[in-house]
C-alpha cells in the first residue's frame, strides 16, 4: 500500500481517541435516526467476507462502502463487478479470511502481497482512488484490512505517502493493552462482535475527528455571521455610502 515508509504509530495517540469513545460508537451504530450510514457498512446484505461471497465483489459491496460517504459511479461498478471482475477475484482468492491483523504475517500486508496488489489495481479502476479501495478491501477482510481515510490519516498524524497496514499490525502486536481497549470499548458499546476490533478502532478516530471538524466550522461560521452583524451594524450607525449624483 503505497510507498515504503513504516513509521511507528505512536500508542499513547491511539488510546487518546479510545479513551471516551464508547458513547461514540454507541452513537454511531445506533439504529434510530441519530445513527449514521456508516453503520451499515459491515452489515449491509450480510458481511462482505462471508463464504459465498468472499472471493469476488458484489453489488452490495459496492453499496456498502458508498454508506461511508463515497460515491460508486456506474463506469466504477462496471469495471469492478464485470469487465475486471475474473482479475479481482483471482487475487481476492489469495487474500486470508478470518485474519485478524495482529496474528497475520508481514507477508499479508506489506508491499508486494495480494492485498496491496489488489489496492493497487483498484486504484487503476476509474473513479476510486486510495481511499475507495481501501474501503472495498476493508469491506472484504474486515479483520485484516482497516478502513483508512483522510480523516483518520489526520487524526493518526500519517504522511501523505503512507504505508499503514503493517505500522497499524505491529503497533496491535507490540501494544496489548491498546488490544483490549478496543476489545473492552466493543463489549461496553454493545455493538456486536461481528463488527471487526480494526473497525471499532476506526470508528473511534474518524467520529472524534468528525465532531472537532464539525465543532470548528461552528466555530467559523459563528465568527463570519458575528462579522457580518457587525458589519450590518455599523452600516446602520453610519449610514449607507450615497452613490455618486
């Protein structure tokens, strides 16, 4: 994924999303109208990893990964589901299921392997990018692929050239408690163990970072409508410039 750069994910900067995220992720998985359509990825027409499934993309897959925000152009769909559909699912089949990150070899994950391959040639299709593929990846193994986006790179202070999937695996394996923090965070959240410990970690990070951009353009707006009333009331004091007669 990417290039070659590996630089250590720091654990104290993890548990700082984690810490305090439970009603966060309650939040976000919930079922009522406060939830969001993140929420159906990992679920939407079962789990994108399930046996009949596992090996190929589907229409729901791609239906899946436009809940968390993104959009799946027809032309996309085509290329992926038809005209390169033999191609992508010849390398899905060299990809492990029921992986988890943390108990996978480097070998799953660094430059070269089939999942980097398959990043890779996704990146090749129309319209997707790196973050679309990442999300098509994550969707298939949820255990061993995270979702990544800009938000999260920000949040995790990544480069803009960014190898993530093995720096997030040896930060879960040389962290243990960073493990069961995400483990204790899905339990007390109540959102099911179906959904995967790399998604509840990127769901803690994204709604965090979510809520701060949210907070700031309040914060923004405030300040533009506040100089505008200004503005609008100074124009009342002083009266309208006259146009020239």
């Amino acid at each position: 994924m990417t290039t070659n750069s590996f630089e250590k994910i720091e654990p104290d900067l993890v548990r700082s999303f984690l810490d305090g995220a439970e009603r966060r992720l309650e939040l976000y998985f919930n079922d009522g109208a406060d939830g969001m359509t993140g929420r159906f990825f990992d679920r939407l027409g079962g789990s994108g990893d399930r046996p009949e499934i596992a090996y190929q993309f589907s229409a729901d897959d791609l239906l899946a990964v436009s809940m968390l925000g993104v959009e799946i152009r027809r032309k996309t769909a085509i290329e992926i589901l038809i005209d390169r559909a033999s191609e992508f699912t010849a390398l899905l089949a060299e990809i492990p299921i029921g992986l988890d990150l943390w108990e996978a070899e480097e070998i799953h994950v660094a430059n070269g392997s089939p999942a980097d391959l398959l990043w890779r040639k996704l990146n090749e299709v129309y319209d997707i990018g790196w973050v679309k593929a990442g999300k098509l990846l994550a969707r298939k193994r949820p255990r061993l692929i995270p979702v990544y986006d800009q938000l999260v790179k920000e949040g995790l202070r990544r480069h803009e050239d960014d190898q993530w999937w093995v720096p997030l695996r040896n930060l879960l394996i040389g962290s243990p408690n960073v493990l069961e923090q995400l483990h204790d965070l899905r339990t007390m959240s109540g959102i099911g163990t179906d959904i995967s410990l790399l998604r509840v970690l990127d769901v803690a990070v994204w709604t965090l970072m979510n809520d701060q951009e949210q907070l700031s353009s309040q914060s923004l707006k405030g300040t533009v409508d506040w100089i505008g009333n200004l503005d609008e009331s100074r124009t009342r004091r002083e009266g309208s410039p006259q146009e020239p007669g």
